[in-house]
C-alpha cells in the first residue's frame, strides 16, 4: 500500500476515535490490515512525498491536532522503518507484514488512489462530526 494510502485510511478511522493516542494505535492497526491487500509499492523516494503530501492534506484539511492526523500518523508509522531499511540503519524489519505476510504485489494503483478517495472523504466527514461533539 502506498504511504498516502496508510496515511489517509488510518486519518478515516482515526477521526472516529475518542483520543489522539487511540487513534493513533488505530492507525497502525490499519496499516496491518491494508499491507494483506494486493498492492504496489514505489520507490522509498516516491513513498516519502507520497506521505508528506498525505499528511499535509490531512492536517490542512481536519487540523494537525486532531485524531484524523494522529490516525495518518500511526497509519506511517510501521513504514518508518522500511526507511530505515533503504538507508541501512537496520537490517530487518520487525513489523509483522513487513517480514512475509504480505498481500500480494500489483502493478496497478487505481484501486489504491480509489481508497484514499473514499478514505479522505470519510475523514473530512467524521472529523467534523468529532469537531461538533467536542464543542
């Protein structure tokens, strides 16, 4: 699954979540479910704008303060260390869909770009149901 992908399925989930840390857990909890999809995955280049880009939207749209962005945040979270494998600070991943269970690989992205069309939008619409609750 592509970064923004993670990041903006985990930011959908994580606006329904009651706090920042849950949301957070959500989000990493996501990325486990998304990485057993079949995928395409691009260069760690390509994957690193991919989820800056995401973030950005996602904390420009719903707040960066809020449990949407957490969720991004945790959703990415398991990929910081497919950076630290690019770079070679470690030499094996721990995250468990990052040593073997892994969906199967896809050239196509549609169904990924698809997703996070679907995901942003639920993620506009919950964070501002939250935003209404907390006020």
């Amino acid at each position: 699954m592509t970064c923004a992908a993670h990041a903006i399925l985990a930011a959908a989930v994580g606006a329904r979540a009651c706090s920042r840390a849950g949301a957070f857990l959500a989000g990493i909890g996501t990325h486990l479910i998304a990485d057993l999809l079949p995928h395409r995955d691009f260069s760690p280049a390509v994957e690193m704008l991919l989820a800056a880009a995401a973030l950005a939207t996602v904390g420009r749209a719903v707040g960066f303060d809020s449990t949407a962005f957490a969720g991004a945040l945790g959703g990415l979270a398991p990929d910081a260390e497919t950076a630290l494998l690019a770079a070679g600070m470690i030499e094996r991943p721990s995250f468990p869909t990052h040593r073997g269970i892994h969906g199967r690989r896809t050239t196509e992205a549609a169904s990924q770009v698809a997703l996070s069309c679907a995901a942003f939008g639920l993620s506009l619409c919950w964070g501002g149901q939250a935003e209404r609750r907390r006020r």
